[in-house]
C-alpha cells in the first residue's frame, strides 16, 4: 500500500466550524464589545430563528437540552405521584428530568427497525396518573409523532418532544418540536446545531406556555425580585447565541452532507455484503420521517459488537456505542420499578448498536476506510467459521 490508512474519527467539530472561522470571531467580538454577555438581541434574534426554523410561534432559550426538558416539566407542575412515559433507550437527560422533579418514569420500548419509542406501547402505558409523554426522536429521526400525538389526544395528556438529536428533522414535512406542547433542543456541541459550550430551547406553539417557561427558567421571578414559583436559573448567553446563528445558516447545508454520508454508507456497506442477518444491519428510515442523521446507527448480531469495535480502534476508526445502558438498568434508578419483559427490544438495542463516524465534512475517502476496516473484520470472522 503506497500510503499508510489515514485514521477516521467519530466526529472533527474543528474541520466542520474552520469554513465559518472569520464570521465566529466577528460575532464574538461584536458580543465581547457590547457587553451584554446575557440578553443580548442576539439571544432574542435567535429565539425568533429557532422558532420561524422549527414552523412555531414561540421559543425560549435556556441553559442546555437539560434544562429543557426539566423546565418543560416544572411549566407543567409535575411532582410526586406524577408519572412520565419515557423510552429507556435514550440519554439520560430524558429521564432524570423526571426523577428530579419526584415524578415517576414509565418506561416503554423501543420498535427494533427505528430504534425509537412505540406509539401502541406508549397507549398501553397509560395510566390515570400519567402526566406528560416524552418522545425521543433518536438519532436525528422523529418518532412516530403524529400517532403519538393521536394518543396522547385523546386522554389530554401534554407531548414533550425530546428533540435534541433533531433539530430540523420532520415527520409528514411538520418539523420535530412541532407537534408537542413544547418541543426541546439541545445545541451541545456534538448536535447538529451544536454551539461551542452548553445551550438549549423550548418551542411551543402556545404564547402562555412560552411566557411560563420563561419565567421558570429566570428563577420564577416577576418583577424583579418578586418570586411567583421556584424556578432555576437557565439561561442561554449571548456568546453561545451569536455562534448559533451563523451556524443555523448553514444548518440545511450540514443536514444535506449527513443524508449524502448517511446514503454513501448504506451504499458501500450493501455494495460489500456487508448487510444480513450474520452481518450488520443499516439504519431503517421511516418514509414519513425527513432524517438528519445525528447519528448513523448499525446494528451488529450475535454478539459481535464489542470485536468490531476493538477492531475498528485497533485501526484508528472511531466509533461510539448510543447507548450500552438503558436508563431501567441505570444504578441511579435500581429503585424504579418497571417490566424488564417489556423491554426487550430496548436491551438488545443496548447490546447490538453501533454508531459510525457521522459529521458534515467526513469524506468520501474516508467513509471508504470505514466500510473497509468493517469488511476486513467480516473477512476474518469467516476464515475462523471455515
Ligand atoms: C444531548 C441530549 C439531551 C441533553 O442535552 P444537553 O444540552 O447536553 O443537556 C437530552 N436528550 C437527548 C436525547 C440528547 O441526545
């Protein structure tokens, strides 16, 4: 070989930001200037982006994706005896939102194709206590909103949609923190609209929602020194705003290279017989869903999952696993009951997923070294079988 395999990492946020380097700094400096590091007009420019962006009336900035899906829940009064349908794969953030405010998770399982939370599941979870249901839209797809939604509907039980892998995805063309009472993004690095340090949003099409968010996430204070509600202190600050949108700028842009990576992997891992039952199986798109690809999630069978990443680190390709624990099975939660029969599909998610380096400006180059390093361990496993 006449040059040595380059490695390829799970992710290069430095390669994907350098094109936008001389407009970051003007903004940053613009924001060092004024001095209003926190409710500065970017802050409020970009609620409005954000809200016109996702086809909502109303957004609310705040802290982290965190801290959106607690405030969600404080806006609605949930407490002890309250409980919360929750998939149990998912990040952990969707699911401490609940344990912290007292409230019980209800956990339900996933769909083995889309790896995200059942419409009829959640149905069957419903209780007279039940409070609020948090789909996740994992890995950059919507879960099945609209039926989610339909459910949800019929017992007036609000919709907190945990949208932030997702921001910009949509189901039947309606953008994902839509379709819910409040939709909550995450603009952490590593997500598609990602900031350079911790922020997140609330969208809701409703302006008295809107107004109680805001109030919770500045402390429940109105007017100045006169406290409502207990609320926190949230805030997203101007630094992190004036990065975002410029960066929103180029979100349709990054969204159009993941589908193209996203496409191009499920191309060269078929093109190598890759794909089957002994092998691995590539991400399912619901045809209803615009995906936008936070992740690239394969699956790996029988037990093969932990040697094919050993060996794609072994030959310098990142890889991740989203995620290895689901949250039933979290130390922090062993007191929670639940149904562990009820989640088998969510356990073997657990033990088979995979995710590839995904992020805009991965080449094709490199994505051909992936698919290689996959196909040498499948090459190998079968001289073994033989
Ligand atoms: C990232 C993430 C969060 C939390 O967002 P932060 O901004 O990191 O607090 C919540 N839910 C899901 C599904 C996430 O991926």
């Amino acid at each position: 070989m006449a040059n040595a395999p380059e490695n390829v990492p799970l992710l290069n946020i430095n390669r994907d930001n350098r094109p936008h380097r001389e407009e970051f700094i003007e903004a940053l400096t613009s924001v060092v200037d004024s001095g209003r590091f926190l409710f500065g007009p970017d802050v409020a420019e970009l609620e409005r982006e954000v809200a016109a962006y996702s086809q909502v009336e109303n957004a609310v900035g705040c802290a982290s994706g965190s801290d959106a899906l607690l405030l969600s829940l404080m806006s609605l009064g949930i407490g002890p005896g309250d409980e919360v349908i929750v998939p149990s794969f998912t990040f952990f953030a969707s699911v401490s939102c609940i344990t912290r405010l007292g409230a019980t998770p209800v956990f339900v399982d996933i769909r083995p194709d889309t790896f995200n939370v059942d419409p009829e599941k959640i149905k069957a979870a419903i209780t007279e206590n039940t409070r609020a249901i948090i789909p996740v839209h994992l890995f950059g797809q919507c879960a099945e909103i609209d039926r989610i939604c339909q459910v949800a509907a019929e017992r007036d039980i609000p919709v907190i949609e945990d949208a932030a892998q997702a921001i910009g995805a949509a189901y039947h063309s309606r953008p994902a923190g839509s379709w819910g009472s409040i939709g909550c993004f995450s603009f952490y690095p590593t997500k598609n609209l990602g900031g350079m340090g911790d922020g997140g949003m609330m969208t809701t099409g409703n302006a008295a929602t809107a107004d109680r968010l805001r109030l919770f996430a500045g402390h429940g204070m109105r007017p100045r020194y006169y406290h409502q509600v207990v609320g926190i202190n949230s805030r997203l600050d101007t630094f992190q705003a004036a990065i975002l949108r410029i960066k929103l700028r180029h979100l349709a842009d990054a969204i159009e290279a993941r589908n193209k990576i996203a496409a191009r992997y499920g191309r060269l891992l078929s093109e190598n017989n890759l794909v089957g039952e002994d092998k691995l199986a590539v991400p399912t798109v619901d045809p209803n869903a615009f995906h936008v690809w936070n992740q690239y999630a394969i699956r790996v069978p029988g037990g093969h999952r932990d040697e094919l990443r050993a060996h794609l680190s072994e030959c310098g390709v990142g890889s991740e696993i989203y995620y290895p624990v689901p949250m039933h099975q979290q130390e922090c939660f062993a007191d929670l009951e639940f149904d562990r029969d009820a989640l088998v599909e969510t356990e073997r998610a657990s033990r088979e997923v995979l995710n590839l380096p995904i992020f805009p400006t991965l080449s094709e180059r490199e994505q051909c070294r992936v698919v290689d390093v996959i196909a040498q361990f499948f090459a190998a496993g079968a001289k073994v079988a033989a």
